[in-house]
C-alpha cells in the first residue's frame, strides 16, 4: 500500500491511487472489456488479442491535458507536453519531465547530478566538475572555485584553518582533532602543534614550563620542585633526580638502582651503605 514511483513521469504516488494517474495524468484507457489500463498504443493490441475486437481505434481518441484541460490526442500528447509545457526528455529513459523536476527525476532515478558548469547530468558530479572544468564545489557556500584557489577561499570566507603538515584546509574547531592524525598536540600557551614526544622539551625550552606528572599542570620551572614536593608530597631521588612519591620512590630505588630495603627498618641504600648502616645503627 506504499507509494510507488510512476513508471512514466517517476513521481512518487500512492499504490491505490496509481491507476487514476494513470488515466488523468497520462492518458492511460480502461479496457471497456476488463477495466484493466493501457496507454492507447498497447490498448488496441490487447483488445485485439484477447477480446477480438479490431473495429475500434483508440489511438485516434482523446483526453484532457494534466497541465492545460486542453484535449489531446494520445498520438500527440508528447508533442503537446514538449512544446506548450516545455517538458523536457529525460536522455536516460527517455520520460518526459516538467523543466522543474527533471533535476529531482535524474537524482532519485538515476543518481545523477546536474553540472552548474555545462548544465549535464553525471553520476559523479564531483569527479566531473573537477576532471572536465577543473573546479570544486565548496561543500560550505556551494560556489564553483578554481581547484588552486578552494583552499585560500575557504580559509578566507569560512575561516578555515591550513594544517602545516599536509596544507589539507581543516574546520577550526576539527583541528585539534585532525593535528591527532600526525601524531601532534597544541602548545597550551602558544597554542602550536607540536609531536607529542616534543611538547614537554618546547614548553621547557620556549616558556620555561614543565609539566607536573602527577596534576599535569604547568609549572614555571623554577617553581617546579618546589610544587612536586608541597603539592604532592613527592622525593627527589637521590641518584638520578626523578620525583616520585614516598612509596614508588622505595619501589624505584629497588628496580632502577638496584637499593635493597634494611631488615630491621627497612630503609632503602645500596649495597655499601646498607652493610655500614646495619653494623652502626641495629
């Protein structure tokens, strides 16, 4: 009971409704013998064939024009639809179209585009415009621009963004997101993109900020030990300067170091020192 496509103007109508357009919008004639519809070139042959009636020439009647009343006969009626209503050939299936639906007929019948450019319909529109006119559709405003001038127009008109690293002209607020697909992050004070490895040794170098590893704050660096250690209670270690807190410190020493914990009181040193300390202090 859905609509179905008209199989001679392609306009969507409902399925009890098709025969009654049929008949008024195309011409179409009841069978007089099994109300059963035809255009009139079929109608005789069907009459002929299964009813034995050759007398009647029904291609020689006429009907009302869905656009004007005017009668027409059906010998006619394209000739009429062409050049009273500037109907216009569908050059696929060859269905006449009003000028103002054949756009429509072409996208939903044929999944074709027409061309702002030379005005003819393709299935990839896209690939056409840029292959045949050397042009590109802004997906933003839909004006044609030359293909070495999309990216300075959408970067002017629709404030785009130029990714330094593949000059790809990118939405301001996707840029973050695209500077991901090179492995890059933005500065948060200068807001440049730089290699996730090298944002750290940057804020170092050019502002003069770490990053605190355990808030992932900004710190001035010459504030920074003093943040690990009021902050987050943290230790230096005493070999090679890494912070870290009272527990991972012992657990560090041990691993990186090679400390090994006192029995007695369980103090971390190496080797040497634990041998002095058990001897002068237990």
């Amino acid at each position: 009971m859905d609509s179905v496509n008209c199989f001679e103007c392609g306009e969507p109508v409902p399925y009890l409704s098709l025969d009654e357009h049929m008949v008024n919008s195309h011409g179409y004639i009841r069978c007089p013998h099994c109300d059963l519809i035809f255009n009139l070139y079929r109608l005789d042959e069907h009459i002929c064939r299964y009813h034995k009636d050759s007398e009647k020439n029904y291609t020689d009647q006429t009907f009302k024009c869905a656009e004007c009343s005017e009668a027409v006969s059906f010998l006619e009626f394209g000739k009429h639809l062409l050049s009273k209503h500037n109907y216009i050939e569908c050059g696929v299936c060859r269905i006449l179209c009003s000028g103002n639906k054949l756009e429509k007929h072409m996208a939903e019948s044929h999944g074709m585009g027409k061309c702002p450019v030379c005005m003819g319909y393709f299935e990839n529109l896209e690939e056409h415009i840029t292959r045949d006119h050397g042009k590109k559709l802004c997906y933003e405003c839909g004006l044609l621009i030359n293909l070495d001038g999309i990216s300075s127009h959408l970067e002017e008109a629709h404030s785009y963004a130029i990714c330094d690293v593949c000059r790809q002209p990118v939405k301001p607020h996707g840029l973050n997101d695209h500077m991901r697909i090179h492995n890059m992050a933005p500065c948060p004070v200068c807001s440049g993109f730089f290699l996730n490895q090298g944002l750290e040794a940057h804020l170092l170098d050019a502002h003069s900020k770490r990053v605190c590893p355990r808030c992932r704050d900004f710190i001035e660096s010459n504030k920074f030990i003093e943040h690990i250690k009021s902050k987050h209670f943290y230790i230096e270690c005493e070999v090679c300067g890494i912070f870290e807190s009272p527990v991972m410190m012992d657990m560090h020493l041990k691993e990186a170091h090679g400390f090994q914990p006192c029995p007695r009181c369980g103090v971390m040193m190496d080797e040497k020192r634990l041998r002095s300390h058990i001897k002068n202090s237990h």
